[in-house]
C-alpha cells in the first residue's frame, strides 16, 4: 500500500509543480525511491499510536453495537 500510496502522490505533485519535462521520469523515480524510504518507518513507528488512538475513540460505539 505504501509504494502506491507514494507512487501516486509523488507522480501527481511532480507532475503539477514541475510539468512534464524531458527528464521527468528520473525525478519522479527519484522522488518516488525517497517517499517510499520515509513512509516505511513512519508506518511502523506512527501506525500503532494512531490504531491506538481510533480504537480508543470508537471503542464505546463498538460495544454499544454488540449490546443491542
């Protein structure tokens, strides 16, 4: 999921801030490679707090389901 996560964002933001020059696949490939680098560890380390935080917030609505 987080290389076309990043695949998509990078290519559309390259795409509008740059256009497409000649040399537009290398950059995007480029900035595609450092994305996905970033997004891996901000994955594993963001992922479970925000899990946490989502089960947290919807933890009585699911309880309040299963009771009725």
């Amino acid at each position: 999921m987080g290389i076309i996560t990043t695949g998509i964002i990078s290519f559309t933001l390259i795409s509008i801030n740059i256009g497409f020059v000649p040399n537009f696949l290398v950059i995007w490939l480029k900035s595609w490679s450092m994305a996905y680098l970033l997004v891996i560890p901000v994955i594993l380390l963001v992922g479970p707090k925000v899990q946490k935080l989502v089960n947290g917030m919807f933890k009585d609505a699911v309880t309040q389901e299963i009771d009725t």
